[in-house]
C-alpha cells in the first residue's frame, strides 16, 4: 500500500489533473507511534501545494513591485504598461487547485472512517482475549497462594525442629563442659589432697615436700598452690569447730589439718621472707621486670600488702635520718635563728617540691612493678604525709598557750599564727600536687586536714589573743611616745605642756588604719582554716567583735583625753578670770580653752573618720562572710553600734563642754569690750555711729575663728544640731549680757547694728530657729528708737515677743521721765 501511495504522489508531481481521481489510501501505521495532524496532513496535500506556492510566489513578487513602486517616484506616476500587467494577474483564479484538495479530503475521511471500524473491531477482540486470560491468571494465583501457605507450614515445622536440635545440642554441650570442669577440679583436687598430706604429716617437718615447692623457678605455682592449701584446710577447720593451733601443735587437739595450717603458715611466711629478700636484690640492682614477678606472686600473700609496706617502708626519705635534718635546716634554716614566715613560705615550696618530684619518680616504679599500683601510691603517700611532712610540722609549729603568751618582740602569738597559715596553704598545695601525681583511694585533702586538727581546735581564742597583744603593744609604744614628748617639754608650763602632750595623744586614723589591717589579715586567716561556711561566719564575727571593740577603746580614750583638755582649760579660765581682768593668765586660759576647743574638734573629725573607715572595711570584708548564717549580719551590726555608743557618748559630752567653752569666751569678751557709753551715746548733735561696737566686733571674730574647726570637723545632723545649740546659747547669752545696759535712741541705734551683725554670722550656721531668734531681736532693738507714744505698734504682727520686749523697754534711758510703764500697763491691760 505504501508503494501504491508512495507512486501516486510521485505522479502527483507532474502537476497533472488527474490527481484527484486517484484512490487515497491510508495505513494504520501513519497512526502509530508519535501522532502529528500537521505530518499527516502535509503528506496529504504536498503533491498538490507546489504549483500553487510557485504561483503564490509569483504573487507576492508582483504585490512588492506594485508597493515598491506605488504612488509617486520622483513627482510622476507610474509607466501603464506595469499597470496593464498587475490588472491581469488580478484576473486569473487564485487557489486552482482547491476542487483536488476537496476530492482528496473526502477520500482521506472516508478512509479514516473505515480504519476506525477495523480498529474499533480488533479492540474488541482484544478486551474478550484479556478477560479470558485474566480469568486463567486468576486461578493460577489462586493455586499458587495454597501452594506457598503449605511451605509456610512446612517451614515452621523445620524451623521448630531445628530450634529444638539445637537447644538439645546445646544442653549437651553444657553436661560436657560441666564435666569436663568437674574432671579439671577433681584432678586439681587430687593433687592438691596429695600436697595438703605432705603438709600434715608432721608438724614443722618441712623437708619432705615434693620438688614444686623448693624449686625456685616455680616460685609462683607454689605460692598459689599453697595459698588454696591453706584456705582449704582452714575452711574444714572452720567447719569441724576445731580452733588453729600454735605453729608447736597441740598434742589434744582432734585428728584433723591442724598440722597443715601450721606447716603452711611456716611455709607461706618462709616464701613470701625468700620473694622479698629477692625484691630487695632485684630493687638494687633495677631490675624491674624481677620486682614485677615477684611482687606479682606476693600479691598472693593478703592481697600482696606486705610487699607494697616493705617498699614503702624501705625507701630513702623514710629511714635517711640525714633527709629528715636537711627538710629543717631548709625550712627552719640554721639552729639559733629566727625563721620569719617569709623564709619558710620559701623553704615549704622547695621542699614541698622536691617531696613531689620524689613521689613522681616513685610513681613511674610502682606502675611498672606493682599489679595494683594504686594501693602502693596510697600508702606512699600516707607515709610521706604521716611521718615527713608530720615531723617537720611537729618542729615548725609550737603551739602557744594563752596563758603565757610569748613576748611580741619575739613576735608573740602574730608569729605562730603566720607560720600556721603558711605551713597550712604550703601543705595543701602539696595535697593537690601529689593527688595529681597519684594516691590511688586515699582521701589526701582530709588527712592533710588532720595534721592542723590541733592547730585549728581553738583557732579564733588565738586570733582574739592576737590581736589583744597588738593593741596592748600599739597603747604601749603611743604612750611611751607621748611621755618622751612630755619629759622634753620640761620648761613648758604646765598648761601649755599640757596642750603638746594632748596634741600629740590625739587620735590617729592611720592608727585605726593599723587595727583594720590587723583584722583583716587575721579574716584571711579565718577563711583559709575554715571550709564550712558556718564556721567561717562564726570566726570572722568573733575576730571582727575584736575590731569594734579596740577601736571603741581608742577613740573613747581620744576623746577623753580632749576632754580633760577642755576641762583643764575650763579651770584655768575658773581661776583666772576675774571680773573683766584682761591679765596675761586670763588671756592665757583664753587661749588654751581655744586650742583645747580644736583638739576636740579634730578628735571628734577622726573619731568619724575611724568609724567611717570600719563600716567601709565591714561592708567590703566582713558582711559577704556573715551572711550564709541566719541572723549573724544583723547580730555584727548591733554590736558596732554597741561598741560606738560609749564614743559617741564621749563625743556628746565633749561638744557640751566645746559649748561651754566658747560661751565662757564669748562673756569673758562682752564683759571686757562692752562699754556703758556704748549704747548711750552723748546727744551732741554729732551724726549716730552706724558701726558694729568693738565688743561685737571681737566677738564675732572670736567665733569665726574657733567655729573654723567645727565646722571642718563636724558634719551632717551632727553638726547641725552643735550649730543649733550653739546658737540658741549665744542668743541667750547675749540677751543676758544687755540686760545691764540702759539704751537711748543713739544706743538703740548702735544695738541693732550689732544684732545685725551677729545676726549675719549665725546664718551661716543654717539653722532657721536661730535665724528666726536673731530676727526677732533686731524687731524688739526698735523699741529704742521709736517715740514712747509708738511703742504700741511696734508688736501688732508679733505678739509673741512681748514679754521679752518688754524686759528691753525696761531698759530704755527715758522708761521712768516718759512713764512709759504706765503706757505699757494700759496697752497690755486693753489687748488682754
């Protein structure tokens, strides 16, 4: 059929018109595979379509030249003859061969109709063939599945038959390894029994036994062999009830293996002195893998702990007495001298190395010649730790007793408790050292506990004692210090000596710097001898209760002694102020009350500065440490305020008396500067003098003078309040001290500007209440400068201050020819 087609289309090529009468045949292979329409289609109609694209051609160059040259070239038409030939080819068909394509598609369809009959016939055929063999495969599956469910079966039954052959063969097994076993231990057993009657023939007779246990080169079978011996028979010793006899025997005892355990005791203790003595040669001569066999069989003997004492036992720093004085002299340095903590913190860590590096050697030995090298570094180092480190310590540290003290220029209990620390943190460095080197199970940390368990069983009484012999010694030197100073201020007077001798007791913050010091280092103490927090808590409070309570005693006593100063000054000024007298000894008390005054001042400055330097030193150090015990921090707190209690009694005391000593001052200046003419100035038509009087004048500079120190010294509520009292006893002084005068207009005058003036300088003590008192008084000053006849007005807004006015209008200079007494009784009568 192809052919036939293929020789149609070839014909189709000769362009003749009796292509559309020829049969169209198509083959159900076109169809096949990858489907294309346009493939088919083309194969259809391109036997036809050459002519017509050959013409189409033709066209579409006739349209380019109709459009190439359409409208005007150059400004003129076209030639007539191109028009003539475009209108032609407009004439002619322009798809001829459209009547053979329609034939040629009515033939195609045709065709494909009957194609698709064929096609839909065979699928029938097909879908019957396909059921009827799914149908067959079917069965056969099912066939199959009874076929495969019986080899199921018939494996299982296999699988169980194999499992029980080889559980059967297994069993088997066991009975003959179990017998075979039981051959090897009878076997073992007989000849055993046959050694153990060697053993028991006759007591202490050991001449008669086989080769085995004399023959060196089997040492070790021996040994083992012995060693079942000896447990087998003391075993049926154990279960007859009959006790061990001595190695003579005892001739009552029961038939039994008595004889043996005695003849294998002998035995056992006569080879385990030979292997020994054989160790010892072999550890002379470093012959390792020797030591190694033969602490190997020793191991035998009680787990081989003889063997691991004897080379413990026999190493150099253990029997070289001359070791034993090399560590002191190293430590200590040479007989006679004074070992400082220093030299031995030094001394310590050579030793101390040179210890470890000892046990390092040692180390490398024992794994190399010991089954269980563990237990050997274990011993080792309990050795090195119980007697070196022990007999050093034992020449090192003397316990002191509280009750005589040692001299502190032999440095007291401070020395021992120095070396104690140094010994205790040198020592257990080398506790960490030499686990890291090795000590198999021993607890090193807490054997190196107990060499200091002595030491540290009342630790914080010698810390407390300690730091009572400093301060006794620290008083002492002051003291001497001061006296010397006295005894060269000889031709001093005796107040004025008195003043240096005080200057130079005055309390000293780097004094109380030295206790904090002291302390501080005692509390590094505590928290190195103390790994329980609870313990700790309570050392570091009873050390730092020694802190509050020397600095309470010092400052106390500083302040004391000031105020001796200010009560020596105060009889003076008793005893030689008389009246007004201005006499060299009055001038004299003057000036020691002053200089008394500012030592008073500065002893109350570093007392604030002490205590100041303690809370620091007790929030930085002491707080943290208290705090893991419940109560223990707020309990410290009370006990510092406690202690500064009878400081800040000293110190209030003190600042009465500073009080009263610049008071006695200021009168002793009024009495001697104020004049009567002072506020009664002549009327002699001279213009009124607006200054302050000299009176005034040298109070007012006395007190910026001597106030300077307080107010240096003093600060915060306390300053406050010394300023306040201060005040208020300077207002009433000063309202005493014009209560004898008798003012006219001109004096009144002359008052108020004083007023003002004192006024001025007490603002600067900022406390409103005496700002508010001088104010008052500058108000009642007017009640001499106004007219009588005005006097009622002056207290409309201040009715207060009456009385007090009315003490100053007493003292008016026209008070009885003005009657003003009279004026004033009916004013108070009416506003009453």
């Amino acid at each position: 059929m192809k052919e036939s087609r293929d020789g149609i289309r070839s014909g189709r090529h000769s362009k003749s018109s009796s292509v559309s009468s020829l049969p169209l045949i198509l083959d159900i292979d076109d169809f096949k595979g990858e489907f294309s329409f346009d493939a088919l289609f083309g194969n259809l109609v391109n036997d036809l379509l050459p002519s017509f694209q050959e013409e189409e051609t033709d066209i579409s160059e006739g349209h380019s030249n109709i459009s190439g040259h359409d409208g005007l070239s150059n400004g003129h038409m076209r030639a007539p003859s191109d028009a003539a030939k475009f209108a032609q080819g407009l004439s002619d068909p322009l798809f001829p061969e459209v009547d053979k394509i329609l034939s040629l598609f009515k033939d195609s369809c045709k065709e494909l109709v009957d194609l698709q009959k064929q096609i839909d016939g065979r699928l029938n055929n097909l879908k019957k063939e396909v059921s009827v063999q799914d149908s067959k495969h079917r069965k056969t599956l099912a066939e199959l599945e009874k076929g495969v469910d019986g080899l199921f079966g018939s494996f299982a039954r296999l699988d169980s038959r194999i499992s029980s052959v080889g559980q059967t063969a297994a069993k088997i097994g066991d009975h003959l390894q179990s017998a075979d076993a039981q051959r090897d231990t009878a076997s073992q057993t007989i000849e055993l029994i046959k050694y153990l009657m060697e053993f028991n023939s006759s007591p202490g007779d050991l001449m008669e036994l086989s080769p085995l246990f004399s023959d060196d080169s089997r040492v070790a079978e021996a040994a083992k062999i012995a060693q079942k011996l000896r447990a087998f028979a003391e075993e049926d010793i154990g279960r007859q009830g009959i006790a061990v006899p001595s190695v003579m025997g005892n001739a009552t005892a029961s038939r039994g293996l008595e004889v043996a355990v005695a003849n294998l005791q002998d035995y056992c203790n006569e080879l385990e002195n030979r292997l020994l003595a054989r160790f010892d040669a072999a550890s002379q001569r470093r012959e390792l893998s020797t030591m190694a066999e033969c602490a190997k069989i020793l191991s035998q003997f009680n787990r081989g702990t003889s063997a691991m004492q004897h080379y413990v036992a026999t190493r150099p720093m253990f029997i070289d007495v001359e070791v034993m004085n090399a560590d002191t002299r190293l430590v200590l340095g040479d007989e006679g001298s004074q070992a400082s903590p220093s030299n031995v913190a030094r001394g310590l860590s050579s030793l101390y190395k040179e210890i470890t590096d000892t046990v390092r050697k040692e180390a490398a030995t024992i794994m190399a010649v010991f089954p269980s090298p563990n237990e050997v570094m274990s011993i080792l180092v309990q050795r090195v730790l119980e007697q070196r480190v022990t007999a050093l310590l034992d020449k090192l540290l003397v316990k002191p007793s509280l009750v005589n003290i040692p001299p502190i220029e032999e440095g007291g209990l401070l020395l021992y408790l120095r070396m104690l620390a140094v010994a205790y943190e040198k020592t257990q460095e080398l506790a960490r050292d030499l686990r890291a080197v090795g000590c198999g199970d021993l607890d090193v940390e807490g054997l190196t506990e107990s060499l200091f368990s002595s030491h540290k069983d009342g630790y914080p009484e010698h810390e407390q004692g300690s730091l009572r012999q400093l301060y006794q010694a620290k008083m002492a030197e002051l003291r001497a210090e001061s006296q010397q100073i006295s005894e060269s201020s000889g031709t001093i007077g005796r107040s004025k000596g008195a003043a240096v001798a005080s200057s130079h007791q005055q309390i000293s913050v780097t004094v109380v710097t030295e206790f904090v010091r002291w302390n501080e280092e005692a509390i590094t103490r505590c928290t190195l001898f103390s790994s329980q927090p609870a313990t700790l808590a309570a050392n570091v409070k009873a050390v730092f209760t020694s802190l509050l309570d020397q600095v309470s005693q010092y400052i106390t006593e500083g302040l004391e002694r000031a105020r001796d100063s200010l009560t020596e000054a105060a009889a003076l000024r008793e005893r030689f102020v008389l009246g007004t007298s201005v006499s060299r000894r009055a001038e004299a008390a003057a000036a020691a009350g002053e200089s008394s005054f500012r030592s008073f001042m500065v002893a109350v400055q570093r007392c604030g500065s002490s205590v100041a330097i303690v809370q620091q030193y007790f929030s930085n150090s002491i707080s943290r440490l208290l705090l893991p015990v419940d109560g223990a921090h707020a309990a410290s707190c009370e006990e510092m305020a406690t202690a500064m209690s009878s400081a800040e009694s000293a110190a209030y005391k003190g600042l009465q008396q500073c009080i009263e000593t610049v008071m006695a001052e200021v009168e002793r200046l009024l009495s001697a500067e104020q004049k009567a003419t002072d506020y009664r100035s002549p009327e002699d038509g001279f213009a009124p003098d607006h200054r302050p009087t000299n009176a005034c004048t040298r109070v007012v500079a006395y007190l910026s003078r001597v106030l300077e120190s307080a107010f240096t010294a003093l600060e915060g509520l306390n300053k406050q309040a010394f300023l306040t009292e201060l005040g208020n006893r300077l207002h009433k002084g000063l309202l005493n001290h014009w209560q004898k005068f008798t003012f006219n207009p001109s004096g009144g005058l002359r008052l108020k500007r004083d007023i003002t003036e004192y006024g001025e300088f007490v603002r600067s003590f900022n406390a409103p209440s005496v700002d508010e008192k001088f104010e008052l008084l500058g108000i009642m000053a007017n009640v001499f400068i106004v007219a009588p006849e005005s006097l009622s007005t002056l207290f409309e807004g201040t009715p207060s201050i009456r009385k007090d006015a009315q003490r100053f209008i007493e003292l008016r200079e026209d008070y009885k020819s003005a009657k003003i007494a009279a004026r004033l009784s009916s004013l108070w009568t009416s506003s009453s």
